[in-house]
C-alpha cells in the first residue's frame, strides 16, 4: 500500500520507509522495505538503473598472423545525402597488421551479394581472401548466403554481440575519423562525397597508427607514398631485400604492440566483475528494441525477466527470449540487470490464473490490462496487448474478436486515436 499504489507511485527505499513510519513500527522495519522495494519488478523495469553493469572492455585477440588483411572488420555509415547514387559507405579495416581502411561507397539497403561483390572487387583482388570477417549484425552478415560464400571459402565469420558495437571497436573509430571528414569537407557540398572518398582512404592510411607507431602504407608497401602538395626529397631507395626485410621486422613488432596496446587498456579500463552467471534471471534494456508502443516515452526502461542460457564470454551472454521475438539472443552485460526476487516483496510476475468467464468459449481467457497500438494485416485490425499480471514480453497482437470482454478498454482506446 505505502510503495505499490498508484497513489504512492512506487517511491524508492527512503521514501517508502519515510512514508510507512508515519503509521507503523516494527524491528528489521528498514531491512524488510530495503528488501522489499528491491525485489519490486515494476521499478526494476522502469527506473533509471543508477548501479549499471560497466564490464571492462575486451579487446579482440591478435591472431599472430603477420600478412595484412588476414583478419578484416567491417561497418557501414548509412544516411549519407546521395552522392553519385550511393547514399553508405562500407568500411573494412585490416585489424591486426597495418591498420589500413578501404572506403567503398554503397547503398544503405545493400544486399549480401552486393557486400560480397564490394570485397572482391576492393578488398580480395588486392590483398587475397581473409582468414576471418569481424562484422555487426546487419542484414548482409547474418544472411544464409553470405555464411555460405564465406564458409566455401574458409573465411571464419564473427558477429559482434547484438547492440553492442565494443565487439568491432576498431572499425568504430575509423568510421568516426571518416564522419569527421564528411562534416569537415562536405558540408557545403554534400553531393560531393562520393568523389572524395579516395582522398579521405588516402590521407586515413597514411597517417602514423598510435599502436603500431608507423603508417598503415609503410606496414603495407615498406615506404611512405607521396601526397600531393608535400615537399618533394631525394628519395632513399634501399635494396629490395633489404627493404623486404625491414618490412618483416615492423609487421613482426605490431604483434607485440597489440599486447602492449591491450595490456595498457587493461591497465586503464580495469574490467568490473559482471556478476552474471549461468541459470541467473536479468532484465533487457529495451533502448536497442523495436516495440510496438504508441509513445516511445511510455516503453519500459528493461523488460523481461529472462534466463541466462549460455554464457559465451566475459561479456556476453545467450538469453532465453519468447520465440516469437525475432531477434538474436546474444547480448553485452551493459544491456542486462539482475533481476530480484525477495522473500519480502514475495513473486513478482507470476502469471495469475486464468479469469473464468462465462462467454469462453476458446478455452481460458486472461485479463487485459491495457491496449497499447494498433495495426492493420490485410483487411483486419489488430490491437497490441498487455496482460495483467504478465511481463512486457508477453504483451500479443490480437485480433478486435478476442477482445470481446474488455470492451470498455477497447472503446476508450479506439476514441482516443479517432478510430472506427
């Protein structure tokens, strides 16, 4: 009564045992609210969560092999004004060599054939097929005939974890040099991107890589190439093994400066323990999901509760969804909260029992609390609703002749957005 009604508006621990002093006092009156109010589902699902879980980040593994572009991350920056056509860039990074980045502009629905085409054309035929495509989880990446092409191949494909693009970090900070370049040298021609996407390539790989502490041309060709408009020197030309050899030695000491680069990272980001484990329940930040509400304010901050089915890594972890939800599984601990169930507050979530009606006639029936969309499939109106007592994932697209109990709720719905 003093934290669960609507006229007390689910107050955090102070202020509902500031509000239940004013009539009672017990011993262990303050341990029971505390546990209480945390085992509370509705403020676990809808209050700013004030303790997120802040893992550490986990730089991707060097795979020890010296030839660039044997391990390539990819990305696309879509939403671009149309320039010649294209309206995306596709970014593909050699992350364990030299570093380098190759632009290609794209469409921003660019299909798997369409991504495969683009890698052949300006990545393959010049520096050979890679031995693993470190990806986010576009259409292009999780579609059957780009896993097919690849695994004929022998190309090992790795999905950055759904909503969380810390996976492929490195393409990451390319795209937000390149986004810089845009704004810098398009903004008063945006039609003009296109043509300067060379020169932005250009000027990404011959700049001085923090990790690696020389170029990405030089790891990639033993020598610095002209740019136009620098002073021209007499050239040095060392001999061609001996500049073979120098290109040995730096490829061979970007391995070391990847465990250097990480180890400092570890040094400065120490990872916070991610107090997750196996058969635990969590709750799903929603802000990555496309629900269906009539106001994007109103969606719950988390959803769920749901079980930990996998744990996949440090980070990551496989979730048992509803199967109607389309979505990959795989999620970042930054996206998760334990979820808490106390003796105290008692189960919270559990579904009621079916409401007998008289009027049944399709076996048992569940209360609706409330209708939150609507939609139309082909000639019938569907209405999106939320059960009382059930999660949001189990909120249903259901059709106006299930709703024939709770037509108080449908009426008040369809005179609020002015339907028929």
């Amino acid at each position: 009564m003093h934290h669960d009604a609507p006229i007390m508006g689910h107050p955090g621990v102070q202020k509902t045992y500031d509000l239940v002093k004013r009539e009672y006092m017990w011993p262990g009156m303050r341990k029971f609210i505390v546990q209480y109010v945390k085992g509370c589902a509705a403020c676990q699902t809808s209050k700013v969560n004030t303790h997120p879980i802040k893992p550490g980040l986990i730089p991707i593994q060097h795979s020890g092999d010296t030839r660039p572009f044997r391990t390539i991350t990819m990305d696309y920056i879509t939403d671009l004004p149309e320039s010649d056509g294209f309206n995306a860039v596709q970014v593909v990074v050699d992350h364990d060599v030299s570093k380098a980045a190759v632009f290609s502009p794209c469409t921003k629905n660019i299909t798997a054939e369409g991504a495969m085409d683009i890698l052949q054309r300006d990545v393959y035929r010049r520096f050979g097929l890679p031995a693993k495509v470190i990806s986010d989880r576009g259409p292009q990446f999780i579609s059957k005939a780009f896993k097919e092409l690849h695994n004929s191949l022998g190309i090992e494909t790795a999905l950055s974890t759904a909503y969380h693009p810390q996976t492929d970090g490195e393409t990451e900070r390319v795209n937000q040099e390149l986004d810089l370049a845009l704004r810098l040298y398009c903004a008063n021609n945006p039609e003009n991107w296109a043509k300067l996407l060379p020169q932005f390539e250009f000027a990404h790989n011959q700049r001085t890589h923090s990790v690696t502490g020389k170029s990405p041309f030089e790891l990639l060709y033993g020598f610095q190439p002209e740019a136009a408009g620098t002073v021209r020197t007499t050239p040095k030309h060392p001999s061609t093994e001996q500049r073979l050899q120098s290109l040995r030695e730096a490829r061979e000491n970007t391995i070391a400066a990847h465990a250097q680069a990480a180890a400092a990272m570890s040094r400065r980001l120490p990872a916070a323990q991610v107090p997750l484990k196996l058969g635990d329940k969590v709750l799903l930040d929603t802000k990555n999901l496309r629900l269906p509400y009539v106001s994007r304010k109103l969606i719950p901050k988390r959803v769920g509760p749901f079980t930990i089915v996998k744990v996949l890594g440090p980070v990551t972890f496989k979730l048992k969804l509803p199967e109607k939800w389309k979505i990959h599984p795989v999620f970042h601990a930054a996206l998760l909260t334990p979820y808490h169930t106390t003796k105290e507050h008692g189960p919270d979530y559990v579904r009621p029992p079916p409401i007998p009606t008289p009027e049944s006639t399709e076996g048992a029936e569940w209360e609706v609390e409330a209708i939150l969309s609507h939609r139309t499939r082909g000639t019938q109106k569907q209405y999106l609703v939320a059960w009382k007592g059930w999660p949001a994932s189990e909120n249903s697209w259901e059709p106006e002749r299930h709703l024939k109990n709770a037509q108080s709720i449908l009426r008040n719905y369809k005179k609020r957005h002015k339907l028929s």
